[in-house]
C-alpha cells in the first residue's frame, strides 16, 4: 500500500507544544511535511521543533502566536508562505476549556466568551487568513479538531457550544470554497489521553472517592480504552493527504464507540451484551 505522503504540502498547526497539536506534527513531519508549528509561548514550540527536525527530514518552524488576536494569525499564515512557499494544510488544533465552568449555572460571561474565542473564532481567523494562501497554491485542506462535546450533550458549557459551531464553520468553508479545490473537515475526538487529560482524571477520582473515576469513564467506551494521540494525528493525516481528495464537509469522529450507543455496563446488563457469541 502507498504510503500517505505530504510532500509539497505545507502544513500549519496550531496549539503544537503538547499532546494532539504535537503528535499531528510529528505524524505530517514523518510523511515528508514542511510544518509551521504554533502556540502561546515560542520556548515550547521551538523544543518541540528542534526535536523534529532532530529525527526527520522535513523543516518544522516555531512561532508564537495567539490564535485569538487577527494580527497574529495573519502573520502566522505569511510565515508559512514565506518559509515554504505556500500552504496546502491548516489545521485548527488549538482549543481549551474551563474545568469548573461545567454547567451552565457555573459557567460566567467570561468564561463562555473565552472558550468561544478560542475554540470557534479562532479556527474562523485562522480559515479566512489561509483562504487566500491556499486559493493561491491550487487548493488544500482544512482540519478543524473537534470534540465529541459539540455533537451530544456531556457537559462542558461554552466549550461545547464553540465545538457544536465548529461543524458549521468547516461545512461553509467545504460548500463556499470547494470550487477552489479547499477541502474542509472536522475531526471529532474523544476522550483522548493526553498529560492533561490524565491529570484531569486523577482530580476527578479524587472528588469522587467510590468507584474509580477512570472506571465509569472507559464504561462509556466500547472498545474498553480511551485514544491515544497518534490516532488522531493518523487521522488528520488523512485528512490533509490526497487519499481522502473527495471528502470535505464531513465531521471524522474518533472516539472509540463513544457515541455509538449507551454504556457498556447498561448494554451488557440488558442485552448480555458481555456473553461472546458461541463458536460454530
């Protein structure tokens, strides 16, 4: 099988320091990818970089930049230009939430205006900057990193909501400009263990103090684990590569079953669904 190849197709990813942004760098890097990587402070990216280039062939570009501020993604995408030529490949990583703004009645005016700002306008800054590049190079993809909160109802108000819009942002983008050969998707992720992730669930075990927190987590997941980085980068690599040429518009989710059906200790209780079919 032909290996996926991004060779001559420059990429942008943002939110790149750590976990998902990291992983979807290093898996473009390791295809032949040219990438410019960005996040709030330039000493974690520019480690991030030299430890890419360090093992791979293709260049990796630190920048500093706040996706919320349009100046900066402006220059963020004319980096990209400048030091490749074009660019073929967004994709809209960064993203955050507020733990303790879980509900809507916990939830402030600020908090709901940050986590929209970051996790809705900034993926719409960062398009309409990369449009015109990208009209320009003959065409490329768009990879908005989403979240299995933004298609069914678990919590995370603000967060949630920018996710939910995120599909709608990406669908204008794929019906707007597919006649200049820009593709647009959203990758929808679920539980994905990342460092922060992992920290997150040992604060909740330790609110908990019955059953394991992590336990009643991996219920909900029929494949009995949560994702792993790479198999999101895998994903968005596909995404951004010629083997997916004829898919935009969609919303890829990555989430283990997640959103496949109830619990699995609901579904094994009713259905004995834990009771393996009997060989024939």
């Amino acid at each position: 099988m032909v290996e996926l190849s991004l060779a001559d197709r420059p990429a942008i990813v943002t939110g790149a320091s750590r976990g998902i942004g990291k992983e979807i760098a290093a898996a473009f890097v390791e295809a032949g990818g040219d990438v410019v990587i960005c996040s709030r402070t330039y000493d974690d990216v520019a480690t991030v970089a030299d430890e890419l280039e360090a093992n791979h062939d293709g260049r990796v570009v630190p920048v500093e930049c706040d996706v919320t501020d349009s100046e900066a993604v402006r220059d963020l995408v004319d980096t990209a230009v400048e030091e490749f030529g074009d660019l073929r490949v967004l994709v809209n990583n960064a993203g955050g939430s507020v733990e303790s703004a879980d509900l809507i009645h916990r939830c402030g005016e600020d908090e709901f205006e940050w986590m929209l700002e970051l996790n809705l306008k900034a993926p719409y800054l960062l398009a309409r900057e990369a449009l015109p590049a990208m009209i320009s190079a003959g065409g490329g993809s768009m990879i908005h990193v989403g979240s299995v909160n933004g298609l069914f109802g678990i919590g995370l108000s603000g967060y949630s909501e920018a996710k939910s819009g995120l599909l709608a942002l990406s669908r204008n983008l794929a019906t707007h400009y597919g006649q200049y050969g820009i593709r647009s998707n959203v990758l929808s992720a679920g539980t994905i263990e990342t460092q922060n992730r992992r920290d997150e669930m040992e604060g909740t075990e330790e609110r908990s103090g019955e059953t394991s927190a992590r336990d009643r987590w991996l219920d909900q997941y029929p494949l009995g684990r949560f994702g792993r980085p790479r198999e999101v980068a895998d994903t968005a690599l596909f995404l951004a590569s010629d083997r997916s040429g004829f898919i935009t518009g969609e919303n890829l989710v990555v989430d283990g079953g997640l959103t496949a059906g109830l619990p699995q200790s609901f579904e094994n209780e009713i259905y004995q669904a834990d009771e393996p079919p009997a060989s024939r």
